[in-house]
C-alpha cells in the first residue's frame, strides 16, 4: 500500500475551526447554480465503480475533456448540483468523502503555493468561513500545518506566486516576506483606527512601487522596517489623532460599482444592496446622495462598528493572504495598483455593512455573515474587473 506523504505548509489559526455545516447552511455552495468540476482522478473512480450507482454518475457529468478537470457535474433548472439531496451530497453518503472531487473536498479552502510553500486560507463566499474568519477578535495569525491532499494524495494549488516575476532582487523571497509581515503588522496596529492604518499602508505601497520601479529593489526590505519602527516610537500618534477618520472614501465611485454589480440580477446580493441602499437613505433608482451624506456615514459608522473594526481588519488581511499581497497571483499590477485594488474592495464591504447595520437598526451577526458571503459569491467567483475602476 503506497504511504501518503504529510506535505506541510501554513494556515491561519482560524482555520481548525472551520466546518462544513452542511444541510444547516442557508446558501449551501451546492445550490448555487456554479460550475462544479471534476478532476481526472475523481472521473476514473467513477468510471472503475462499474455498477449501476458508477453509471448513474457518469450520465450526470459532462465531460469537456480539459485536464486536470476533465468533466462538469450537471445541475438541475433550479440551478443545484444534480446530486443534492436533503442539503446532503448522495455521493458523499454513498461513496464516502474519498469520492468527492477536487473542488467538493476543499471548497471553501483555497490553497496557494508561493516561492516554493504551501499554505491554505478559507474563501468568504461561505457563510460559515464568515463566521470562522471575520467574528473572531483576535488578530489573525499563521501556523505550521498539514495541508490536507487531494483523493490522489496531492496537493493541488489554486494559486501560485513567484516573487521574482516581481523583483530582480536575489532576495526576492526575503523581500515578499518582509512586506508581507510589515503589512500585516501595519493593519494589525490597533492603538490607530483602521482607515488611519490604512492610510499607512498606502505610504508604504507608495514607496515600494517607487523603488521598484527605480530599480532600487534591495532597498525595500530596509524601509519596510523603518516603517514599523515609526509605528513603534509613536511618530504617527499626533497625526492619527488629527485625522481620526483617516481616508475619505469615494461615494460616487463606490455607488457606481454598486449599481453595476446590481445589474447582475443576483437575486441575493440585490436584495441585500436594496437594504443597505435604503438604510442609508439613498434611492435604489437614481443613486443619489444627500448633502449630509458623508456626517450621516460616518455618525452610523460610529454607532455599529466603533468598537467592531477588527471585522474589516480580517477582511483586508484575509483578502492579503489569499490573494499574495502586495503582489498579485492574477495580476502583473505595481504594487500601489493592488493596493488601490484592496482599497476599493474595503470601500465596498465596509459601505454594504454599515448600510445594512442601519437598515436593521442593529449590529446583527447573520446580517454581517449574509452580507458578507453574498457580496463574496458575486464578485470574487463571478465577477472581476470592478476594483481597477478605482
């Protein structure tokens, strides 16, 4: 019998926490109308079942023949996977989890491989991975892990990051790391509001783009320290508290990704821009804010998430993390471009929540959690592009 071998890497302390909660899942990913795929090894189980069960399988993929994922698992009109049954998937309680594909294994896990490393974070399009990543207070940090292999026993990245696309550097990899850490380190610095944090981090994104561009490489790691120290000695501690609400966001820009993210007819994410609209005073039709429009935010901002930022602090250094910040595994963007990407993406989230907050008149768990995911399962799985709009 062939000996698995453990392949380690790192993931976030929230990350043990995370289960599939199944049939009790309001938006279960299985009803959701996506293209479940089918990896070759999965498609060769099926094919070797040789039974009835087997057969009844294989006529419900199509196969497109594009390896790794060699078939699609048809849906029904209603837009659900084909073997849904009860919240429940038949061929996971008939088969066993050794049967699911790729796709149905790790969903929502993301796994990225960068400068030769595992490591796996959670995607926020589940409503559980909400929960799990966003409402926990403690700051998020990383750990030494198993990363769980695919039914072939390998591990599959969804990502993969080579920094020395990014930097002529010979450090390259030092050089990714350290502004990682530092931008970490900066979002995570909570004795300052998070739009003050932000603002930091854009200083730094500023100055990296510069010398990369500059050819002065080597010296990025060097003012990424400098960058904590300032924050350490207290430097920045007058200036936050002479802007206390850091960065003014763009309403118009924000409204305008909004409507368009809307025309998608996306029954749930609509319903939800519909409240947020409505809580905030603002008309679904033609998008108009008022004159007090931006004292009124930031006074419902104040009243639901004065003391609740590390919600929007998890979001960013999730999104961080996943996506490879401040490079890019999709993109061949400077790195103050991806910082405008992630900026954009807070503008948004923050925007939808504090809407919704005030539509409600509460701070409520579910709505967060709701609101979150369904913004998630739109623009991260079917939509790209808004962000550069920015």
């Amino acid at each position: 019998m062939k000996e698995t071998r453990e392949i380690k890497g790192f993931q976030p302390l929230y990350f043990s926490k995370f289960t599939c909660t199944c049939d009790k899942c309001v938006y279960n990913c299985c009803h959701h109308g996506w293209q479940i795929r089918i990896d070759k090894n999965t498609y060769d189980k099926y094919v070797n079942l040789n039974n009835e069960y087997g057969k009844s399988i294989l006529d419900t993929i199509n196969v497109v023949s594009q390896d790794p994922f060699i078939a699609i698992i048809a849906t029904r009109k209603e837009g659900c996977c084909a073997f849904l049954e009860d919240g429940f998937c038949s061929i996971q309680l008939k088969l066993g989890y050794d049967y699911l594909s790729r796709t149905c294994r790790i969903h929502p896990r993301s796994i990225n491989y960068i400068d030769g490393a595992f490591e796996t974070f959670l995607e926020l399009s589940c409503e559980e991975a909400v929960k799990v990543v966003l409402l926990n207070e403690e700051p998020i940090t990383l750990e030494e892990a198993v990363i769980e292999p695919d039914g072939a026993g390998n591990v599959i990245p969804n990502r993969m990051l080579n920094t020395e696309k990014y930097t002529s550097a010979t450090n390259a990899v030092d050089i990714f790391s350290k502004l990682r850490m530092t931008t970490i380190a900066i979002l995570q610095s909570r004795k300052y509001k998070l739009r003050f944090r932000m603002l930091l981090l854009c200083l730094l994104s500023e100055q990296t783009s510069q010398l990369l561009a500059e050819g002065k490489d080597n010296e990025v790691g060097f003012h990424a320290d400098e960058s904590l120290k300032l924050i350490g000695t207290g430097v920045y501690d007058n200036l936050a508290n002479e802007l206390p609400d850091g960065i003014d966001i763009d309403f118009n820009i924000v409204l305008d990704i909004l409507k368009d993210m809307g025309s998608k007819k996306d029954e749930r994410f609509n319903g939800i821009l519909a409240q947020s609209l409505e809580g905030l005073g603002i008309s679904a039709v033609d998008f108009q804010l008022s004159d007090s429009f931006s004292d009124d935010y930031k006074s419902y901002y104040q009243e639901f998430f004065s003391d609740k930022e590390y919600i929007f602090e998890n979001f960013l250094i999730n999104h961080i993390l996943l996506e490879g910040f401040p490079f890019n595994y999709n993109k061949e963007a400077k790195v103050i471009a991806n910082y405008a990407d992630l900026l954009a993406k807070y503008n948004l989230i923050e925007f939808l929540l504090v809407g919704v907050c005030k539509y409600h008149n509460a701070f409520d768990e579910w709505s967060i959690i709701d609101c979150v995911s369904a913004f998630s399962r739109l623009y991260d799985h079917t939509e790209k592009g808004y962000l550069m709009m920015i």
